[in-house]
DNA sequence: CTGTTAGCGCATTCAC
DNA sequence: GTGAATGCGCTAACAG
C-alpha cells in the first residue's frame, strides 16, 4: 500500500493542505514547515498519486500521441523529438500505436479522452474519422502532423510533400528517364495524394505523357511496395526509374528489383521519399528527401502549449520544407537509353 | 465539460449505482432499466472518466511499457507485439522511451507508479537500477524483455543470444574465415555481453585465436557502429569477415565499408542479428539471424497477466531461441583468401 | 433487483 | 501562514 499525503502530513505534524503546498511549489509556506515536510517525503518515499491529482484539477499533465504505424521509422523520428519538447516542459507523453486502423485510432482517441491528457498530438489514419470532432467539442487542445485532417479545423504541421515529390522525380527527367514508375502510398490519406500530386506536376511541367500503368499505390508498408514494384517489373515495357513515396515501400521496391534478378542503380533508377535517415547510408545510390522530423515533432508540441494557454486562438497551419539530397552517386545514367548518354554533368 | 453518471443516471430515471452495473456488465439489473441506460449514455454520448475509476478501484487497465530505445526496429516490432495481445485482453498500452537514459528510465517508471499502471513490461537500459527495486516492493506486476535485469527477481523474457552468436560466427568460419571481427553493443548489457560470449564460444571450438584488436564493443547505433568499424578496417591487418550484434551496428558497419572503397561481400564477408526483419531485403548477402519478436511480445504480456492472477507464483524466466537464415548467397568465399589484403587507402 | 451512501487521494476554498 | 472541510467522478458495500 503506498503512502498517502495524510501519512506524510503526520510524519511532519502538519495538515495535508501544507504538504500539498509544499508539493506544488506554492509560495506562502514557512521555511521549517517546507523542511519537516521535504524530510518527510524523503524518508516515507512518497509518491503523490496522479490519478487522484488529475481527478481533482481535472487534467493531468499528458500529452497523448497516437501515431498511425509505430514500426514507420519516420513516426519513431517524430516521437523522439515529441518527447523531447514534451520533456523539456513537464509534460510525459503517452504513446499509441493506431496501426493505420480506424478502429483503433477512435479507441484510443475515446481512451485519451478518458484519461483526461492535457492535449492530443496525432498522426491521422483517415482524412476523417468523427472521433476527431469530439476532441473539438470536448475543447481538448490538438494537433494533426504529417497528413492533413478534412473534417475539422486543427492546428497541424505538415511537410511540403508536393514540392519534394516534384524535385525528386524532376531530378530522375533531369538524369534523361522518360518513363518513370511511381510507388505510392494511398491517396485516401493526404500525405498519399500530395506526393502522387508532385509526380504528375514535375511530369506536366516537362511535357511528358502521365501512364497510369506506371502508377501503382497501396498501403504504405514493405510487403505493398514489394508487390507494386513487382507489377511495375513484370509490365510489357517497364519504366527505367522509380520513384517511390516512402522508406518501407523502399525497402520493398528495392527487394522486387533484387529478386528479379536486376541490380540496383545499374538497371533501374530510384528516386525516394526516405523518411529515416540513413537509408542512404545501405543504399548510397538512391536521391532521397529527407524529412524535417525533429522540427515537426518539436513544433507539434509548441503549437499544442500555445493552444493550451489560449485555446480561442485562430487555427494555424504550419508546412515545413522537405530537403533533397543529390549524392555523387545518383548522378547514373539511363540504362538502355536510346544511345549512349544524358547524363547531364560530371 | 463532459458529462458525468449522474446525468446519465437522471436522464434515465435511475441511480448512478445503476449505470455503473450496466456499464461494467453487472448481472442483476432488469432488461427494461438496461435499455433505458443504454439509450441515455448513447444519446448523451457519456463516456465513463478512467480516472476516476482508476481511483476508485485503485488500479488501471493501462500495462505501462518503456522500451530502451524507440528507433531500435526491434523494439517497435515487441511493441507491436505487446499492443496486440494486450489489446486482445483488454488492455491498453502506455508506451515511454528511456533511450538508453537512467534517468529517464527511473523517471518514467516512477510516472508509471503513480499512475497505478496495471502491470510494467520494461527493457531496461542498465542491468541495475533501484527503481526496479520498487516495482517489487510495491509488488507491481512487472517483466523484463530481451535484457536481464540483476539486482531483483522478476519476470523476463530473454533471447538466446549466445546460442544465436556462436551460430553466426560458426557459420562465417565454416566458410573458410579466420580473422572475424566483432561489432558490437557494450557489454555492460546482458544482450551485448552474451553475444561477445557467443563470439568467443565459437572461436574456441575452433580453435581459433581470440585477437582483443578484433573485438569493438559500444553504444548499439548507427553512428557507433560506423566508427568501431572504421577502426577495424585501418588495422593493419583487417578482419576477412565481421560479426555485427545489432541492426543498426549493421547499418554503421555497412557504411564505413562503403566509404572505405571496399564492396560487400566481395571485400568482406558479414553475419548479424538483425532485429528488422527486412534487413536482408536491402543487403541479401547478409547472413542474419532473425529475432523472435512477436513471440517476445506476446510472452512478456502473457506472464504480466499471470502475475497480475497469482502475485506469489515463483519468478519465471523464458529463453527464446532464434533462428539464423543461411541465405544462397551467403555463402560467398573468403576475399582473395591467403592471398593479397584488400585493404583500400582512404 | 435497485437506491443510498461512503470513500479512493488529492488540491483548493474558506476560516482562523 | 496554516488547518479543516469539501468535492472531483466513480464503484462497492449495504440496505431496502
């Protein structure tokens, strides 16, 4: 049985009221009483209960963080940097794993809620799920990160994913390809439509012909990108470059091309979305953006407190800027291109 | 402000007493009452307070779960494993990253304490810590997965390590290697310490020398990993062959490879646990040893719920084994064997 | 079967 | 400055 603050109030001859003052730092406490009470704590080893804390102001000091795959190396990167921040301002962070299932994600937005968390950070499986409105209605402060939410307005940050998916694949036009696959992830969720949204932009902007056989999406996971790459492979005239929207799809493109007997950069070229960073370091040919984690993690949290103190202030969206890496390597030429060679510079 | 029994209770003409026993399945309440409570909490859209429960019956249906480190693939693949089977039982996780951090680590597990968590799976960071202590003491239901914990008996879920080391580095001397080197975690851990075991096991029934240059041991990540074997490769006389003891030693390791100019595997031969069960997607040289995780997972909760039944039952402790892939093209040859180094200048 | 009541452990009035 | 008293929302005795 654990000790309770009446069992400390004893041991120091005061009241639970001065105990829980002394406790929460609150001023107008006498110097010999703080210490008697410190003394007390100290040697009875007490632990203020939190649930019963939270129960009486109502809140506790949780941040509640459901991301949407726990094993997607760039949600780990985010969750570093949430914890993190969090950390730095007194906050503990509670993580869950929705497992990009809709069901879940409402089970455990209904858990969070329950548990009275000081604020929700998540990363959404759908566009729209109505468990998100009652983190509205109820006035629970949130925040969306990487994929957009469509049924209500909440703060979110985001990455410019338009943009990355533009420059990669206009590097891979750049390096002579014409006809360049895309492996996506769905367009159902926003992060999906937005890189497939950059990969016909860049192919518009240079004039060449969108294939929607070239065009394969699924679930953003190893075992999706496998296969899509493989009917990429198996097409009558498949494409000479990739470009493929997320690290796990990757890592599945790359075991498609590796079992089909073809060699990685030197029959195909590829172009990613690499959300941990250091893909490149096993794969050093590829071109990849990298994702800007620890700022969006960081940022989530900043704009989770701010609406925390003033919960009326207007939504605010914040999009942050994908960095592309050009490495030596990716500068390879276009295999069986008609001709010797586009490649472009040194 | 969301709403409570008692506004349950008076919309449908009974007492809070009756809510609660139809919301916690109670037998003993009338069909008509049932429907009439039902249809309150649904038109209400009431959701029972955990915390208040929590007080109440003084304990959660939260296991509190913290892991060493969040972007170990490993890791993320227990905790899949843990989500799902406490789910099935009808629990929620409450996941916390110590990465690799005392201090951190004793922090959450006090947050877990004054939470009243249900129970505590952990992987620690340190074979000792008084906060274990604790647990014991406050005879919280507790588990320890894929390290050992020495300073108090509790549960735990293990690997065996050296068995799956000694396969390893047996099968890279079967291919004709003598000069093996080590890449791996400190051995201040129980994984890192009996895999270097594992190690020397295999040298022995060799007969084979042990060389102390040929034996890097650190911080299990990526950067650490790359410069252990940045060293090994400026030694004079470099390893044919390298044993790594985790993924993202692996990952390391493969880029100082890369950026010493040499070729895996033609210039060196590798063998590694590999906690990421794609791993061998990206480099199919690899010979790997792939790591039960979801029966890790699904054990640790399945010991956490009997302790929680019967707290006297007697300490348990369950070694997995682990399954080593020889892969075709694994079995490559010794690099230039008894001929000319390979070593590159830098 | 159902309602009334008494806390769970703490923070916060309000008196002193 | 300090203590006594109240209640946060819920469940479990205990009556009826």
């Amino acid at each position: 049985m654990p000790t309770k603050i009446e069992d400390v109030a004893r041991r120091a001859g005061v009241s639970t009221a001065t105990v829980s003052r002394v406790l929460s730092g609150k001023p107008y406490v006498s110097d010999e009483l703080r210490q008697r009470v410190l003394g007390a704590v100290n040697t009875l080893n007490y632990r203020p209960s939190r649930v019963a804390r939270s129960l009486r102001v109502q809140r506790s000091s949780i941040i509640g963080l459901i991301v949407s795959d726990i094993q997607n190396p760039f949600f780990t990167a985010v969750v570093r940097a949430i914890e993190d921040t969090a950390y730095q301002n007194k906050f503990s962070v509670f993580l869950c794993n929705s497992d990009e299932d809709v069901g879940k994600e409402t089970m455990y937005l209904d858990l969070m809620l329950a548990e009275h968390v000081a604020g929700v950070i998540i990363s959404p499986t759908a566009g729209m799920n109505d468990a998100y409105r009652r983190l509205v209605e109820e006035r629970v402060p949130a925040v969306a990160i990487d994929r957009r939410i469509t049924n209500v307005a909440i703060d979110s940050v985001l990455v410019d994913n338009v943009g990355a998916a533009r420059q990669l694949v206009t590097h891979l036009i750049e390096q002579g390809h014409s006809r360049i696959g895309a492996v996506l992830g769905t367009p159902a969720s926003s992060t999906g439509e937005e890189r497939l949204r950059g990969y016909l932009d860049a192919l518009h902007a240079h004039g060449l012909p969108v294939e929607q056989d070239l065009i394969r999406t699924g679930m953003p996971r190893i075992l999706e990108g496998h296969a899509m790459m493989r009917e990429l492979l198996q097409l009558p005239k498949p494409p000479t470059a990739v470009f493929t929207g997320n690290a796990l799809l990757t890592i599945g493109a790359l075991r498609a091309i590796h079992s089909s007997g073809l060699r990685f950069p030197d029959d195909i070229a590829m172009a990613a979305f690499d959300e941990m960073d250091w893909m490149f370091f096993v794969k050093p040919a590829l071109t990849v953006v990298a994702q800007p984690t620890y700022d969006l993690g960081r940022l989530a949290v900043e704009l989770l407190l701010k609406r925390m103190d003033e919960p009326d202030r207007p939504i605010e969206e914040v999009v942050l800027a994908a960095h592309v890496h050009y490495r030596e390597s990716s500068k390879w030429r276009v295999p069986n291109a008609n001709g010797a060679n586009h490649q472009k510079e040194g």
